[in-house]
C-alpha cells in the first residue's frame, strides 16, 4: 500500500476539459477557443490548496489527451492526484460554455458514457482516505451514470468509518438528470454528511417553500451539525444547534461568470473549518463560523469576477489582505 503525508481534504468527482469562447456572442460563431479544466470537486481542491490545505483529488479519466491535461493541471497546483483511475475504454469529458453578454452563461456537457460516469463502489480503496480528516463530494457525481448514486453513498459511509468529516454540496445540475430522481438521491445523501451547503434554489428544491429559518431547522433534524446556505448577494446563513450565524456579503460591481462561485465558497469554509483538530465542536463553531462564512462569501464573490471556474481564485496571502479591506499595490 503506497504511504501518504497528512491530507486535510479528500475530493472525489469529474472534472472535464473546459472549451470558452474567445469572444462574447453564440457559440456556433465562435471560432477560437480557449482550453481549461473545470469541475466543482477539483474547483473546492484548487481553492483548497491555495490556501494552505493538502489536497488529494480522486477521479477517473480517459486513457486520452484531455485526461493527461486534467492530471497535469492539478499536479501542477499541488493536488495529491495518486489515487487518480485511468480507464482505457471511456473517454474523458469536456464541456462548453457559452457567454451572451447577459445573466449566467449556458453550458453545454459531453460527459455521458465518460469515465467517471463508471464509478461504481468496486472502485473504493482504503488509501483514498489513508492519513486524511476530510471529505468533500457533490450531488453532481451521483447524477453521472447508473452506479454512481450509490458510489457516493458508500464513500460516504466508508469517509465516516475512517473517522473523517464529511461536507457535501448538492450542487444541484438539472441537465444531467430528471427532478424526481434528482431530488430523491439528494435528500438520501444528507444523513450520511456533517456539513450541508445548499443555495437557496437547491434548498427550495429539495423540500419547497420555507423560510430561511425552517431551511437551517428541517436540514439539521436530518442529521448534519453544521447548514450553510448560500444566499448570494445576501451573503450567507450558518444554522448549528439552536445557533444562527449570518454574514452579509461581498460587494462586487460586476459579475462576470459565476460558475464555480459556489465552489469557492465551499474552499473559503472548510479552510477555516478545519485550521481546528475538530472543526465541528460547538465552541469552535462560535469562536470561527463567523470567520469561515465571511472569507466563503469572499471566495465566492471573488470567483464570479474571471473567466473560468478556478483561474482567478486567490492565494492565502491575498486573501488576508481582502478580509483586511488593504488594497494591493501594483505599481
């Protein structure tokens, strides 16, 4: 069994060859591009890891070029990517992105048959959570492929059975799957996390109307310690115990894409989080929530300011200078 250093976060989900279009407009007049790599569980790793956290990424590729671009992408910020499967007869996915000028872009997936869509629960190996305290995963895998539902679950037990906490974002993705479905395997996941972190749309979703307040009430009597909800220009809400904790969010001027904002702010958290042996003890969730959600809500405005799901996200140092309102000198 290969030896690991210290990991703080373990991530497991598809990322994808990410194709933009150089400028604004339909993509069927677009005729230059530009390549990435995006995907919400290697988004909350690279943000991770630019903040200070050893990060291991789990996932599996194509034996193809887009798969050795997405393994050398991640390497190259740091990213413990050993446990990576490479799987010689499915192909690595990609995805579009398509900017009009207006509201959120439109994304188009080539992801069905891909290799992650293959994960099932033969893939688990105990070195996946050897030496590490966290996991994080997103409703996005489990909506992937026919086996990949219960593959999340069983990481999930088997993260708990190790001893690591467990976060997850529902991360909700209408184009991969039907609503029924969708909101049946999301609600099963929650009981098996410590740390819930819906949108207001996916928290509307998954159990309708209610105000904030029920949100945070009916999300914990399922059985995490700790709801956050995403709330954007209105920053964000913790909910643990009979505690609230609301933090007011960053101004920004413009919004240039958002995708992957979410992520971001899932990064800002558990780096706070679990600078703590345990993140999720009362006490420390009093003296470091409010801390956690100012720097997610940050991270998440940050991000919606480039191009690209994780490109811009910033270092630890400059993230200390924004939480200090400094400006950077340029010149």
């Amino acid at each position: 069994m290969r030896q690991f250093n210290h990991i703080d976060v373990v991530t497991i989900g598809e990322s994808m060859v990410l194709f933009q279009p150089v400028l604004e407009g339909p993509l069927h007049y677009s005729p230059l591009f530009v390549k990435s790599v995006a995907g919400a569980e290697s988004n909350v790793a690279i943000g991770l890891t630019r903040l200070g956290k050893k990060v291991r990424w789990i996932s599996r590729l194509g034996c193809d070029p887009f798969g050795d671009f997405i393994l050398s992408t991640l390497a190259g910020e740091g990213i413990d990517v050993s446990c990576v499967i490479r799987d010689p007869e499915a192909p690595t996915a990609i995805y579009f992105k398509e900017f009009k000028g207006y509201g959120d872009p439109t994304v188009y997936y080539y992801r069905k048959y891909s290799a992650a869509s293959k994960f099932s629960e033969n893939d688990i190996q105990s070195e996946w959570f050897a030496n590490a305290r966290h996991l994080h995963v997103t409703g996005i895998t489990p909506a992937l492929g026919e086996k990949t539902a219960s593959f999340v679950k069983k990481v999930m037990e088997k993260a708990k059975e190790n001893g690591l906490t467990v976060s997850f974002d529902p991360n909700l993705r209408r184009k991969l799957w039907g609503e029924e479905e969708a909101r049946r395997v999301l609600l099963s996941l929650i009981p098996f996390c410590d740390i819930f972190l819906p949108g207001l749309e996916e928290a509307q979703f998954l159990i309708g109307e209610r105000s904030i307040a029920e949100y945070g009430t009916q999300f914990l009597q399922m059985g995490p310690k700790l709801v956050v909800m995403k709330r954007g220009q209105h920053g964000s809400i913790g909910f643990y115990r009979d505690q609230t904790v609301e933090v007011p969010a960053f101004h920004v001027d413009r919004i240039i894409d958002t995708v992957g904002a979410g992520d971001a702010f899932a990064a800002g958290l558990l780096s706070i989080l679990l600078n703590e042996d345990d993140p999720l003890n009362e006490k420390v969730l009093e003296d470091g929530l409010p801390t956690a959600l100012k720097q997610a809500n940050l991270l998440g405005a940050l991000a919606t300011q480039f191009k690209g799901d994780w490109e811009g996200l910033p270092s630890s140092h400059e993230v200390e200078r924004y939480m200090r309102g400094e400006q950077a000198v340029t010149r």
